[in-house]
C-alpha cells in the first residue's frame, strides 16, 4: 500500500518523530521545552567552540590525548548545560503558575514539530557523513519528506563550526574505512577457503595416475591457475592493511 501512494518508511519515521515531539512539548509548556533544549544545545556548542581553546590546557594534564579530548568535551558540556539549567528553572515556574499556561502549551506544540524536524535533519547530516547518498537504503532516498530534510540539514549545517564539522567527515570517513577494510578481509577469507575446497575437491576426484602426476607437480610448483589465484588473494589481504 505504501508502494501505491508513494510514501516509504523513511516518511512514516518522519511524521512519528514529529508527532511524538510535538506530543511531548505541549504536555510539558514551549517555555519549559525551549530552555531544556537551550541547555543540551547551548552545552554542546560551548564544548564545540570552547574545545580547540581547552584542549591544550588538558593535554598538560591528561597524557593520553583521546582521554584529554574527551574529558575535555564532556566536561565542557556539563558545565554548559548545569549553567542554562540554573537559569531557566525559576523562569520556567513561574510560567507554569501563571495564567499564560494554556498558551504556553500550544506554542509548546508548534516548538515540538520544529525541535522533531531538527532532529531528523541531524540524523540525516550523520547519514550523509558516514555514507554517501547513493549508498542510503532505498526507504530514505525514495522518501517523498526527503527534500525537506535535505533543506533542514543545510539550515543545521550553518550552526556547526568548520572545525567540528571536518572532525565529525574525518571520523566517519575513517569509520567507512575500517568496516570497507572488514569486508574486504572476510572476502579474502572467504576466496581462501574457496580455493582450499577446490584442492580438497580436486584431490579427492583425481585417478592413482593423476594424484603421482600431481605430485610431481607438486615438486615443481605451484601450477598457473592455483598461483594467479594466490596472487589475487595476496592483493586483497594487502589491500586489507
């Protein structure tokens, strides 16, 4: 049925994630929402943009460089996100006792839809760092909601520094690498155990005249099938380091 309206999976990830964002912020108020979200975003781009800053001072203390840099990260967004929280907590109350509460649960609503829409395209900008777009499932780039997450995803992109954003492609680039490489090592394996069972299969197959033959070539070498056969194995595990 799907098929036939043109709608995918992608689509109906899309309209929960909205709905069930949208659901959550207008039980809760726009203005208890926006400073909960201020405080994970506001905690996260101080960690981004104060990390270069930071890093240094933290090397000086923590030898281990991707300790340094994590300790650094986390720390810089706890601190970030304790002060928003602190902030907002006495606004917050005294919104929820007033008489603007039934106002604030609708805007709070509108504020959910943007937030889920805000989500999606994050995870779509992750997609787009660890694949590229032809190599996504046929349920997100058949999705009909795609040119609006597209739209999203470059609005997010102008609100994450150069630096975090290279950082974030040269992790998953590297990521694409090791699992590219894990591929290739099984298919080395398995072109090795293909190439044990034709031995097998061969020597169980061969006349006493063929298995003394054999042998004989044995003592020689390998023939010239088995050895451009072990060459292309050799350049798959070479090509594996």
């Amino acid at each position: 049925m799907m098929e036939q309206t043109g709608f995918t999976v992608g689509d109906i990830g899309v309209v929960v994630v909205l709905l069930l964002s949208g659901l959550l912020a207008l039980s809760r108020g726009l203005v208890k929402e926006a400073f909960a979200l201020a405080a994970w975003v506001g905690g996260a781009l101080i960690a981004l943009w104060a990390f270069p800053l930071v890093r240094p001072f933290a090397l000086d203390f923590i030898p281990i460089p991707w300790a340094a840099e994590a300790a650094t990260a986390i720390g810089l967004f706890i601190l970030g996100f304790i002060a928003i929280s602190l902030i907002s907590r006495p606004i917050t109350s005294r919104v929820r006792d007033s008489d603007l509460r039934p106002l604030d649960r609708s805007l709070g609503f509108l504020f959910g839809l943007l937030r889920g829409a805000a989500l999606i395209s994050l995870v779509y900008l992750l997609m787009l760092w660890l694949w590229q777009p032809i190599d996504h499932p046929d349920w997100v780039r058949n999705a009909r909601s795609l040119p609006l997450v597209e739209r999203g995803t470059k609005i997010l992109q102008l609100f994450i520094p150069d630096e975090a954003a290279r950082m974030g492609e040269d992790a998953a680039s590297d990521a694409e690498r090791q699992i590219r490489k894990g591929q290739e090592a099984r298919e080395a394996i398995e072109t090795l155990d293909s190439l044990t069972r034709e031995a097998q299969e061969e020597a169980e197959g061969e006349t006493p005249g063929q298995a003394q033959g054999q042998a004989e070539d044995d003592q020689t070498g390998y023939d010239a099938r088995t050895r451009n056969q072990m060459d292309r194995l050799n350049q798959q595990l070479d090509a594996t380091e």
